[in-house]
C-alpha cells in the first residue's frame, strides 16, 4: 500500500538518521472505507426501521389489533378490530402486564389503547366502570361497553385481571406501567435469586432510594481515592513492589509449612483410636494432605526461581511506574480519558438500543395463532438484526481502540520529546487529530480482528446456555473448552493491538506491520513483559481491591446506625461495584501507559546509546536503570549495553516488510 512505502523507506535508513515521530502517512486507506460503508448500512437499517413507520409504533405503542395509540389507523385485511381512531386514546393499556415471558422478555397480555392509565388500584369490575365513566378512558376490551362491565358474562376474559395495579405513563413511550414494582416479583426473582419474598425486595430497594445521598458521595469518594491513587503510586513504587514481593515469598512459605506440619501432625496421630469406618477416611485425608504439601513445595520453589531470574527486572517496572507518574503530571487529560470514552460508548449504545427497538416494530402485520397482531420482516431484510448485532461489537471495540491509540499517541509524544517545555499545548488533543488524520484505518482494522474473535465465542455461549441440561458432558466440555481458548486468544490480540498500536503512533506504518513488530519485540523481551504484566498488573489490582475495600468501610461507617442490616446489602453493593468500576477504568489506563512506555524504551535502548548524536530520549529514572545494568553486565564480565541488547529495533521489521 502507498501509505507503507514512505515508512519501509525510512526505516531502511541507518540508525543515526532515524527519528520517531517525523513520518506522518495514512494507514490502512481501504479498511477505513470499508468501516465507512459498514456504519452507512448501520444508517441504512436505522433509516428503514423510521420509514417503515417502527418509529411511531415503538414511541406511541400500539394494541393488539395493530392499531397505533394516539392517531387514526388504516384498516388491516382479515383483522378485527383494526383500523380504529384512537386520536383520544394515546396511552397502552395491557389487561395483565404482571404476566412475563422471561423467555421472550415481553409481556404476555392483550394491550388496549385507553385515554388514561388508573392512578388508582382498582379491585372490582365496579371500579373499573367507574373509572371508564368518570374518565372516559375504557380499561376493557373493545368489544365490550363499560355499562356491560358487570354484567357481561365475558367481562372475566374481555376486562384486565383483578385488581387492576395502580399505573402510570412511561415518560415519551406512553405505555402505562405499574407503580408498584411488587407486579413484577417474579421477574426480579428471577434476575435476584437470592429474593424469596416480596418483603426483602421492598426492604431493599426502599434502603437504596433512603440512602441516595450516601451512595452518591461514596461514589464520589471512590472517585478521588483513585485520583489519589495514580499520584501516590509514583512516589512509592518502589517500596510497594518489594513489600508485594516479600508478602508473597513469605505467603508461600507459610503455606507450604502449614501443609507439611499438618501432614506430619496427622501422620504421628495414633491409629488405635481410630474406629475402623473412619480408617479409610483418615488415610485417604493423610494421602490428600501429602499430594498439598508436595504441590506446594514445588509451587514454591518454581516461584523462587522465577523471582531470581526476574529480580533485576523488577527495576525496571518500577522505573516505569514512576515515569508514568510524570507523564500523567504533564498530560492531565489522559485522566479524563475513559469519561469520553465511556460517555461515546454510551451515545452509541443508546443508538444502538432504539434502532433494535425499532426493528422489533418494524415489517408487515401478521396474524399470530391467538388472533392478535405482530409485526414480522419477510425476506433478505429479516436478517438485519445480525448485521446489526456486528456492529455494535465492531463499533464498540473501534470506540475502544481509538482511546488506545490516544492514549499510545500522547505518551510517544511525551517520551520522543527531549525538551518537555516543548511539548503541544495539549498532546491529548494532538493525538487526537494525528488519529483522525492518519490511522483511522488502522483503528478499524484492528477492532475487526477482535470482532472476528468475539463473534464465534458469544455464539458459544448462546448454544451453551440454549443447551444447558440437555447436552452431554462431552459436548459440554468441548463447548467450554473452545469458549475458553477464544477467550484467550481474544486476550492475547487486544495486548498485541494496543502495542500495534503504540507502534503506529511512532513509525506509522500500517497495522500488519507494526503488529509484527511490536510482537517480535515483545518475544524478544518476554522475561521483562513478564515482570511488567505480573507485578505491574497485581499492583494495580491490589490498588483496585485497596479503593474498593476502603469505600465499602466508610459505607459501612456510615450505615452503621441502621439496624436493619438487610437494608445495608443493595446500597453497599452498588457503592463497591462503582467503585471497582472507577477504579478499574483509572488504573488501566495507568497499566496502558506503563505498556506504551516500555515499546518506548526499548525502542529507544535499540537506537540510541546515550553517545554524541544518539541521545536516549529516556527518562533521568530509565537511563539510571540502563547505566546500573551496564555496570552489572560490566562486573560479571560481559561488558556492552547489556539490556539493550536484549532488544530488537522495530523498524528493522517495518524495513523487511
């Protein structure tokens, strides 16, 4: 592709003349077209679903007949009933709305259009005479006239199931849903399994709506401590790695002692007293204790070897956590970046939403076999919603990856700038518009290929949950096992991604190419990745745990005067949850950064030797790293850079492709 040819180019020339930042070229042209057509036929399906008159017929409602509420209908051929004026009616009236199909996730019940929905619960067929006298609004079937209410023989099946439950308008939908949320008890039983009775719903959702103001300072608290977090981790990385570190040497052989006095304890036990039933047990508990304690000597011992290779890296990672305490310092916004992200994520989704809500009321209307009306698409156009379903995988991961490569853009930025002081005004918005410029395609190409991934595991699990109970365990297992390797394979492509990325940023070639490079790069240093992903990674989740643990302490502080403990459960549920949310969305852009920063420094080790001419670009914290592993290479007698002949240039791929 043209695009490429600009980077293979310059990444053939020599060392001395590389410079990173300084080739700017479009990416991946063709995927950027064919993303651009794909959201037109997402335009296409939202379109046709508002011209084929679903728009009226999900915002106004419509009865079982086919009738829209609140206008005057055409009259449908072979359908009773159909074809009314309802200009006075516009509210949807169902005659049973507590019956749900969980299955289906709709209601089960005739839908009626009426002038107004009952305020008050209504318990006899007098009351619902009533109401439709005083208030001219008919809760009955259309057949029937309120005077006939109580003395129809067919007011039972024509009229709503008593007692008629309080309701009101659904705001813009004009549908009339019950007030009282008990309608749908056995819904929520089966979403909440631990509710057995309609007390402990009531009890619950009731300590929510008490304790609103709570919830929403603790979710503001969460939200600071994160903040808070990101800064502090800069300053004590250090002691936080080594403090990990010895907490799980000594949890190892603490463990591992417990187990072997256990095992010996048991073993020196006197049999005698043993009666013979239990025997058997008491051996079979000795055997088991042995095969503990030999797996967790061997664990322990593995671990030990592990942290002996990986000690002197440990360095590093926390050299690269206290850079990528500075960059947040300098680039403020990347902590803003997962509110934009999300905040498109959820524009998007409620797109989405109201265009499958749409296509649910859209086609021809169809007699169904209780007579009554239902909207059905015929032909090519009924499988819509598949293309549908794709794009919001592949729309959302193209959301998400364009944050990725923002984020990769503005730290390249921050690292490749020697002089701090002339760094963009906003490098955030300067990655922003490099994305839109130049990578778009590259963004696209990327969320596909994770796209391809995702698709065939959630099929599996939708078998898997279709079949669950009628399969046998082989099937199971094979299900579960394909499940499993999709997921890790869709794991292992988004780490390779967001480093494709990070590579685009800096020597803007396509995504192919720089998905080579980064992963014959990321090969090459495996034992550093290593480190960086399992200490760098369980810091940042006993930071998550740290924010969550403290904000449901200080919820329980201030719910303590509550005696009522079940009242504690919901509020304090939600308040730790949004508050692993935050603190998750915060921290892993903080672990994104730490992987941008390492592609980073080794790009920079490969290229640059700290000589006149080729100056590292690092960090004063990253080239102290760099000058003690010289030295140490240097006293165990190997001479040279030492780490930076661990790496492999990435443009030296780029040149070859």
């Amino acid at each position: 592709m043209g695009c490429c040819s600009s980077a293979s180019s310059a990444a053939q020339s020599s060392k001395r003349e590389w410079k990173p930042l300084e080739d700017r070229s479009c990416t991946d042209i063709p995927w950027l077209l064919l993303f651009i057509l794909f959201c037109i036929g997402m335009g296409f399906i939202c379109g046709f679903s508002i011209a084929t008159g679903a728009a009226a017929r999900l915002v106004s409602g419509y009865d079982s007949y086919g009738n829209i509420c609140g206008q005057k209908n055409t009259k449908l051929e072979a359908i009773p009933n159909s074809g009314m004026d309802h200009t006075q009616r516009k509210y949807v009236f169902f005659l049973d709305p507590c019956n749900l199909d969980l299955i289906n996730r709709k209601i089960k019940s005739v839908a009626l259009c009426v002038a107004a929905c009952p305020r008050q619960e209504l318990k006899t067929l007098s009351d619902v005479q009533k109401f439709a006298e005083m208030n001219g609004s008919a809760l009955c079937s259309y057949n029937l006239k309120p005077s006939e209410y109580t003395t129809s023989s067919k007011s039972s099946v024509l009229c709503p199931k008593l007692p008629v439950p309080a309701s009101a308008p659904i705001p813009f939908f004009h549908r009339c849903a019950p007030v009282n949320i008990s309608c749908y008890a056995k819904f929520a039983e089966a979403l909440i399994t631990f509710v057995s009775d309609n007390s402990v719903l009531h009890r619950l959702i009731s300590g929510v709506m008490t304790n609103k103001e709570i919830i929403l300072g603790l979710c503001l608290l969460s939200l600071v401590l994160s903040m808070i977090l990101m800064v502090i981790i800069r300053y004590i990385s250090r002691v936080l790695v080594w403090i990990l570190t010895i907490l799980v040497i000594l949890g190892a052989l603490g463990g591992t002692g417990v187990l072997w006095w256990l095992y010996a304890k048991q073993r020196r036990s006197p049999k005698e007293t043993v009666i013979p039933e239990q025997l058997q047990i008491a051996e079979d508990n000795l055997r088991a204790l042995l095969i503990y304690a030999i797996s967790a000597t061997v664990f322990t011992v593995i671990l030990f070897l592990i942290m002996l290779v990986m000690r002197k890296r440990v360095a590093l990672t926390i050299a690269l956590f206290h850079v990528a305490g500075k960059v947040f310092i300098h680039l403020p916004l990347l902590v803003f970046q997962p509110f934009w992200t999300f905040f498109a994520l959820v524009l998007f989704w409620v797109y989405w939403i109201m265009t499958l809500l749409f296509l649910g009321t859209t086609g021809s209307a169809v007699q169904n076999d209780q007579g009554f009306v239902e909207f059905k698409i015929s032909g090519p156009l009924q499988y819509m919603w598949w293309y549908h379903v794709v794009g919001l995988i592949w729309i959302s991961e193209f959301i998400l990856a364009c944050q990725q490569m923002t984020v990769a853009g503005a730290v390249v930025t921050y690292y490749f700038t020697r002089d701090k002081r002339n760094l963009p005004f906003t490098p955030i918005l300067a990655s922003v518009n490099r994305l839109i410029r130049y990578h778009l395609g590259t963004v696209a190409k990327g969320s596909f290929i994770i796209t391809l991934v995702k698709i065939p595991r959630m099929i599996l699990m939708y078998i898997h949950s279709q079949l669950k109970g009628k399969e046998n365990a082989c099937a199971r297992c094979v299900l579960k096992s394909c499940i499993c390797c999709l997921w890790c394979l869709e794991k292992c492509l988004n780490y390779l991604n967001q480093n494709a990325y990070t590579a685009t940023a800096i020597n803007s070639t396509n995504f192919c190419t720089s998905a080579k490079d980064a992963f014959v790069i990321l090969v090459e240093n495996a034992l550093r990745v290593a480190t960086i992903n399992t200490v760098g990674d369980f810091m940042l989740f006993l930071g998550k745990v740290l924010i969550v643990c403290s904000t449901g302490l200080a919820g329980i502080m201030l719910l303590n005067y509550r005696q009522d403990y079940t009242v504690w459960v919901l509020p304090l549920i939600i308040v730790c949850l949004f508050a692993f949310l935050v603190a998750h969305c915060f921290l892993s852009i903080y672990e994104m950064v730490v992987d941008v920063l390492f592609l980073c420094f080794a790009i920079d080790t490969k290229y640059n030797d700290g000589s006149p001419g080729r100056e590292f670009y690092m960090d004063k914290v990253l080239m102290e790293f760099v000058e003690n592993s010289r030295k140490a290479m240097k006293e165990a007698g190997k001479g040279g850079v030492g780490d930076a002949r661990e790496l492999k240039p990435m443009a030296s791929g780029a040149s070859s492709a």
